[in-house]
C-alpha cells in the first residue's frame, strides 16, 4: 500500500469508495498469495548490510452494499465487482511545436471517445472461448484535463468491472486510440483480494493510428514457458512473433523490431572509393552482428546498406532508443564535441602553420584559458562562428574549455615516469593486455613465410641489468617478468598504415620487471616493421636511457606502445569484446524471451541502451572517416584490426574476469584464496576490485538461478531460455559458432557462468574500460590515439632534426591540434555519465520488478554487498603500502568504484553498455 502512495503521489485506496476489507468476494489461493503480496520496501534502495522485508495486509476487493443486496450468493452466481487501475504516465520535458499541438489535438478528440483503452487479462482460460478471460474495457480518466501539466510523471485512474470468477490479471492491453505515442511507465492494479498487482511497463505505447493491434504489457510475476498460466500462453507467443517481425526490410522509427545483420553499412562508397569498408561479419571478415536496420542497399554496391547521416536517426527499436535525460546529456556533450572541434578547424584555415602542437604549453592552455584565447585569434574567429555558438560562448565562458585531466592534475610530469608507464598498465584504462612472460625471448604466432622470422630481436643482455641481481630464467621462475605485447596484431596491418598520409607505426612488445614494491618497471621494448628485405632491419630495441639523447628515444617507444595500446583499448577491448558482442545477446532476449521470463527480468537492466549506442557508434564514430579512424593511427583499418582480434582471440568462455586472469598467467587457481584464486601481481587494481565484484555477480547469479532451476531438467525443458542462447551464438556470432569452446547450456552451474560472464562485461568490465578515457587520454602525450613520425635511425635524414630539438620532433610525432581536440572532444563525452545513470545495484521500481519475495530480498542483499565494495576501495585507496592506488600524485583506482554523481567522474559502474 504504502508503495502505492509512492507511486501514485496519493493513496487512492484511501479515498475510493470501492475497497474495503470487511468485504470480499475473491481470494487468491495460498501460493498466489504468498507470491502477490507485496512488502514494505523504498522505492530507492536503502544500502545497509542486511535488509529484512515486511510483508503488509493484503487488500481486499469488495463492492458497494447496494451490489451486495442484489447479489445471489456467491454458489449460485458470480457477482460483479471494480478494480481501480493507476496508471504512471511520463511526460517529456521538451516538446517542439508540433508534438505540443498534437498534444492538445489529443486532449481534444480524448473527450469525443478516442481515448486510451486499457483491458485486464486474466491468468485464467476462458472455458467457452478457450481464450483468456477479459475484463471490460475501461478508459483512462480526465486526460483532457490533465494535458496541460507539466510534472515528469501524471497519474492517470481508469476503472474495471470484474466479476469473482475471473482469477488474477497477469497482463493488460493498452490502446492508444490517439494521434500521438506516449511513454507507460507503469500500472497499479488495486482492488483484488491478494493485494495490489504491478505492472512494470517502461515502453513508448504507439498510437493505434500507425501500428494496429493492442500493446500487451504483463505482470512483474514471473514465469518459465511450461509454468505460464493458460490464459497468458498464446499471449505470450504472439508478443515474441511481435518482437521478431515478419521479414519486412524497412522499419519505422516507432516499430519494436529485433533482428540480426552485418556491419555493411560503415562504408560509404557512394562517396567514392575511399570511403567503401568491407563488410564485417562473414565467411570473409568474421565478426559478431548488429542490430538490422531495413535500410536500402547502396547505388553503387548493392550488399553495402545505404548510410543515414547525423543528425537523422539511425533505426533501433523504439523502447531501445534514448530516454529523455540521457539523450539530452549526450546532445550537450556532442554539442560540446563539435564546438571543440570548430574552433581548431577555423584555425587551420586561417594560420596553417599553427596546426602543429609547437610546445607543451600549447597543450596547458586548452585547460587554462578555452579555445578562443587559445588560439589568440578571437575576434577574428568569433565572426565565423554561427549566432547560436557565440551566444553559448558569451553566456559561459568555461562552454570551449576542457577540464584537466586527473592524470596531470596531481602531477603535472607523471605521465614521464617510468614507473607511472607501468602503473598504467595496471590501474589504467586499459588494464588487460598485461600477460606474464613464460618463456624468453617471446616468439611470434604469424607465418614465418608470410611475416618474417618469429623470433623477437630482444636478447637476455638487454634486461639482464634490470632484474635487481637475477638472471632471466630466475625472473621468470619467480613470476617476475610480464609483457604487452602488441607485435601480432599490428604486424599484419603495418604495411598499409604506415602507407597512410601522416600514419606511423611499429608493432610493439613492451616488458616488465616486477619490482619489489609491487609495482612494474619498463626494462625493455621491441618496435617491429615489416620484414620486406632480408637486408632491412626490421627489429630493434630501445632500453631504459642512460643519456639524453636515450632518453627522447625511450620517450618516442613508449609513445608508440601507448599509441598501439590506446587503438587495442578502443577497438578490440573497448568496442569488440562489450559493445559489439554483448549486441548479438541483447538481440536474441528480445527476439527469443518473454518479458515474463525470470532470465529476461535478471538481464533486462543489463541491455538498456546499448543497441542505441552502438547505432550511433556505427554512425559517427567506428564508420568511413569517422572519429576512431580520423583519431587512432591505423586509420581506414580500423574497424579490420577489430575483426582480425575477433578470429584469432576472442572467446566467449576466456571473457569472464578469473578465466581472463589465467589465460593472461596473471593469476593461478588456488582454493584457499577467497576467489579461488591467487594474484601474482598482488597489488593489481584492476583485478582486485574486479574479483570483488565478479564474486558479489556471480553470488547473486546463483541465488537468481537456483530459484527458478533447482535441476537441470528445467533448464534443458526452458525452449525460450534454449531459444536465446542457440541464436545468440548460431546466429549472432554464427562466424565462430563451431568453435568448441562454446560453453554449454545443461546446467544451472552453465547458466550461472553465462550470465555472470554477460553481467560482468556489460557492467564493470566496460566501465573500467570507458570511464577512464578522458582522465587518462585527454592528455595527449600521455596517450597518444596516433603517432607520425618514426623514432629516427643515426642513418636517417631527419636523425640531425631530432638531435637539435628533440621536444619538437616529439612533438611532430604526436597528434595535431585538431587531431587531438577532436579526440579529446570524443573521450570526454565518451566518459560522461548521464543524469538517469542506473548503477550496479540498482534498478527501476526495486522493490517490484518482480513479484517473487525470494528474490526482492535477494536482490537488496547484493545492493548491500556492492555498497561494501564500494567502502573496501576507499580504504584500498588509501593505503600507503599499495603503490599502484596511493601515493605522492598517484591517482586512485575507482574505475570499480560501482556509485558515481554525473558528469566526468573517473568513477562509477552501470548497469549497461550506455554509452
């Protein structure tokens, strides 16, 4: 009841006349009961370290004592009754003319009988139709007279005749018989004997006008296919039929169609040949599928879809598209974006040869002063900008600058340690390339007939000296030496990018001494080109710097190991391995589970917004000359490194944290440890915070599964959970699906691997992997996206310009100024979590998204338990003995930490891949 009140603003129990509980003409029976009744619970979780629920007086339904005198007994005749349904409703901040007139047009013809229908649909099989039973139809109340207000939600009533025959509703259908679609947030049925009854509907209801047929929307009780009641089984069926559509190529933008295609639309070869891409996903380019969109082929290349260009919508189904807070932050940010990129642009255009970076000052002052003063050409640039945007610059003068990053704003030169290089490597953004070393020298896996010899050019004399006393083989028997190698996977592509105008690149490997402190030392890197001649010197390696000269040249190696490694973080760790093969999972749970499935309830927060994330990824950044390929070095070949990582290493069974762990020989199982597991770099981030939380997932998986599958004949007899799971991997990733080391699904232990495998990567995994792009990229020098020069050779030409300023030949390396503001402008948006954020934890309506008392209270003991979390890494951080987290200018690691405010935060773990 009291969650009534919530929900509704007020009690309409309180004052409505039809509810009483001296009268009662219906009861539940007692497993109904127990799984209807509701409890006690806020609707914001209270994080506390154990949460007991209070279950609360169901309410009765009755009727009046005027249908109580005509009524005939109960044995002789079903006797009629109301419901009373509360209907949330959510309105939109900001409406454009046309959407306000339709508004009113609505309010209008609402009072002339074009209303909004709502009808009960009982669990129950009507024994003359064979059908479920139905309620009368009933209209929502005073829509005509609520029009006009303003609040974020309106609460709407509409009321029902039932009669006591007609059991418990578990779903409603909704008409919308006007012009215009609006938001069901959720409906509240009251009046029955078992207590209040909740339907969860968080959907866009299309008018009835372009999609005919009635929406249906059902309770938060949920049930396995074989357990669904018989009045809600055909229902069930032809939602799922809905949700697949019927083959039709084009969708409208209103449609809720899920279905499965290629990445054939990143190309643009309408444009020319320089902006065709191959298309991923196939016998030829393997890669994971997109959600299809309908669009017509190209002109001219008809298996290349036609593009759709921002600021037009790309398809995703409509409940899949941004919320209204969400897309206004991403709107602000990408406004932000172009601003950035305007400014440098107006620049070149003007001084072409201030497009270099000349000094590290140039760099300070996009933080210091903004662009326009960055630039010292204000006025002059302030008449090329158009009204809008001078208008933004004179109301906030902080619109054009960039806030500075957190790796420089303890430690302005950390990002030149040696040791903060390897911390990075730790306790960065990107924190999962580094493998231990088992064996030395390293040895390549590319065909030798191909790409030249597989052995590497490092040589034990040039790490023997760093080892603190040891040879190599102690330091490898003594797991001291570890690596990021990057040598295999850009090898192949080097060619072609170094070909690239103002494109350089090596194929590196880097290697790493642990130190007694805990903390990784750089002893040695490898640059690698293609071996093209068996004169050309293909291999060398740069050490540690004993000189000047040394030094800038260990500075340019590390340079190009951060360039290697910020395009392995984007393309293969970031956008692979949790945007684009968390899709093809999202996808089948639309296509294959009912919304009243228990496993579609558990994921459900996980999937919010990545489809349409990923869309406009397809759109403006990971597309032909978009940001990833005018950003990072190996430009058009992008989005082929990305697919290249998805044949030769991906794998779905390798993708949860332990498994990750051990393949990297990071750690090593061990039963005695808490995760099973022992760290041989103990004062790893990353991985410590991550086996927190892996542990704290995979718990609440477990409970979740062995509720609902105590044996594993429910799980092989669930056709929809077999269902999701068969496309999933034989379509959605049906290049690699006859790959043996797909896990099977028999078991609930299967079940629980999965599912946590998909949790983690949609939650933490991605946010230890996005949330950090701008506090640690949007420095430049300390992340370069791309390199443009080489490290010279004493043979080389341009060897005498190095030697004579070597700043600013490092500087020439480095991106451009619009290069970098463009990437710096991405990165922060990138990493800017929006107001509506949902982090692990929490979720929409907590207390009633299901009807199961079991699992509510389960789920607010994980709350609890990722609330521990959260206090653990504070104190983590801010012990003195863990180098890699503490210390003078070191950042914390918090890219774990689940809770964040808004904005930029370094911090935070969603529910999803949201942006």
């Amino acid at each position: 009841m009291v969650l009534a009140k919530e929900m509704m603003g007020c009690s309409l129990i309180e004052r409505s006349s039809l509810v009483s509980s001296s009268k009662v003409f219906r009861t539940c029976s007692g497993d109904a009961r127990q799984k209807q009744n509701r409890f006690l619970l806020p609707v914001k979780p209270v994080w506390v370290p154990s949460v007991r629920l209070r279950k609360v007086s169901p309410v009765m339904a009755a009727v009046s004592e005027d249908l109580m005198k005509a009524a005939p007994s109960q044995k002789e005749k079903a006797v009629k009754f109301k419901v009373r349904a509360a209907v949330t409703i959510r309105n939109k901040n900001k409406e454009d003319f046309k959407e306000t007139l339709v508004k009113h047009f609505d309010a209008f013809t609402d009072m002339l009988g074009r209303n909004v229908v709502l009808e009960l649909i009982s669990n129950e099989q009507d024994p003359k139709t064979n059908g479920p039973k139905r309620s009368s139809e009933a209209v929502l109340k005073d829509w005509s007279k609520k029009a006009n207000i303003k609040a974020e939600r309106v609460y709407y009533t509409a009321e029902f005749t039932v009669d006591s025959s007609f059991g418990i509703p578990g779903a409603i259908t909704v008409t919308n018989k006007h012009q215009q679609e609006f938001f069901l947030e959720s409906i509240t049925i009251e009046g029955f004997a078992c207590g209040p009854l909740h339907f969860p509907c968080n959907s866009w209801v299309q008018s009835s006008r372009n999609h005919s047929g009635k929406r249906v929307f059902f309770s938060n009780q949920p049930y396995l296919p074989d357990q669904t009641p018989r009045g809600l089984r055909a229902l069930r069926e032809n939602e799922l039929k809905d949700l697949r559509g019927n083959g039709r190529v084009v969708r409208k933008l209103s449609d809720r169609v899920y279905d499965f295609d290629v990445y054939n639309d990143l190309g643009n070869p309408d444009r020319g040949v320089d902006f065709a891409r191959p298309t991923l996903g196939g016998d030829k380019i393997p890669y994971p599928r997109r959600c299809h969109t309908g669009r017509l082929p190209s002109e001219t290349d008809m298996q290349a879809e036609s593009r759709v260009e921002k600021p037009l919508p790309v398809y995703v189904p409509r409940d899949e598209q941004f919320e209204e807070s969400k897309q206004n932050t991403f709107s602000a940010s990408r406004l932000r974006a172009v601003l950035h990129n305007l400014l440098p642009q107006l620049k070149a255009s003007i001084s072409a040869h201030n497009r270099d970076i000349n000094s590290f000052g140039d760099i300070d002052d996009l933080y210091k002063e903004g662009l326009l003063l960055k630039l010292g050409l204000q006025q002059e640039v302030v008449k090329k900008l158009p009204k809008m945007v001078t208008k933004l610059q004179e109301s906030s003068e902080g619109l054009l600058k960039y806030e500075t990053p957190k790796v420089v704003s303890k430690d302005k030169f950390a990002w030149l340690r040696d040791d903060e290089f390897g911390r990075q490597a730790l306790a960065g953004v990107n924190p999962v390339n580094i493998e231990r070393l088992t064996s030395f020298p390293p040895v390549s896996k590319l065909d030798p007939e191909i790409y030249g010899p597989q052995e590497s050019a490092l040589k034990e004399e040039h790490i023997v000296g760093q080892l603190h006393g040891m040879t190599v083989q102690q330091a490898l028997d003594e797991n001291k030496l570890f690596m990021v190698d990057y040598h295999d996977i850009y090898l192949p592509f080097l060619d072609r990018i170094n070909a690239l105008d103002g494109r350089k690149s090596y194929a590196t490997r880097t290697i790493f001494f642990l130190t007694p402190t805990g903390s990784l030392k750089p002893i040695a890197i490898e640059l690698s080109l293609p071996h093209t001649t068996p004169q050309s010197r293909a291999k060398r390696v740069v050490t540690p710097p004993v000189d000047a000269t040394a030094n800038w040249i260990w500075q340019l190696a590390k340079s190009h190991v951060c360039s290697n490694d910020a395009g392995v973080h984007q393309l293969v760790n970031h956008w692979l391995r949790t945007h684009a093969c968390m899709e093809p999972f999202i996808l089948a749970a639309h296509r294959q589970m009912s919304a009243m499935h228990p496993i579609f309830k558990l994921l459900d927060p996980h999937m919010r917004y990545t489809l349409e994330i990923n869309a406009l990824a397809r759109q403006n950044l990971i597309n032909a000359d978009g940001v990833i390929e005018n950003c990072f070095t190996p430009g058009r070949y992008c989005m082929e490194i990305s697919a290249a990582a998805y044949r030769s290493s991906w794998r779905f069974d390798q993708e949860n944290l332990p498994a990750d762990l051990i393949r990297r020989g990071i750690a090593v199982p061990d039963p005695t440890q808490p995760h099973g597991l022992k760290l041989l770099i103990e004062d790893y981030p990353y991985a410590v915070d991550g086996l927190l939380i892996w542990n704290a997932l995979e718990n609440w998986v477990r409970t979740y599964v062995n509720h609902y599958y105590p044996n594993s004949s429910l799980i092989c007899s669930d056709r929809e959970l077999q269902n999701w799971y068969h496309e999933s991997v034989h379509v959605g990733h049906a290049d690699l699906s006859n790959e043996s080391w797909w896990p099977s699904l028999k078991t609930p232990d299967d079940l629980v691997s999965i599912l946590t495998t998909l949790i983690w990567l949609a939650s933490a995994q991605h946010a230890a992997l996005n949330f950090g792009q701008y506090p640690y990229g949007g420095y430049v020098p300390n992340r370069p996206p791309l390199m443009r020069r080489l490290i010279p050779e004493e043979n080389d030409p341009e060897y005498t310009n190095f030697l004579a300023d070597p700043q600013k030949y490092f500087l020439l390396a480095l991106p451009s100024l619009l290069q970098a503001t463009k990437f710096m402008a991405v990165v922060d948006t990138l990493s800017t979590h929006s107001p509506d954020e949902e982090y692990l934890g929490e979720r929409q309506h907590p207390s009633i998204w299901s009807a199961d008392a079991e699992i509510i209270e389960a789920f607010y003991e994980f709350s609890a338990e990722i609330r521990r979390i959260e206090k653990e890494i504070e104190k983590r951080n801010a012990n003195p003995n863990l180098k890699n987290r503490c210390g003078a200018g070191v950042l914390p690691y918090e890219l774990l930490a689940p809770s964040s405010g808004p904005g930029v935060t370094c911090r935070g773990v969603p529910n999803s891949v949201s942006i």
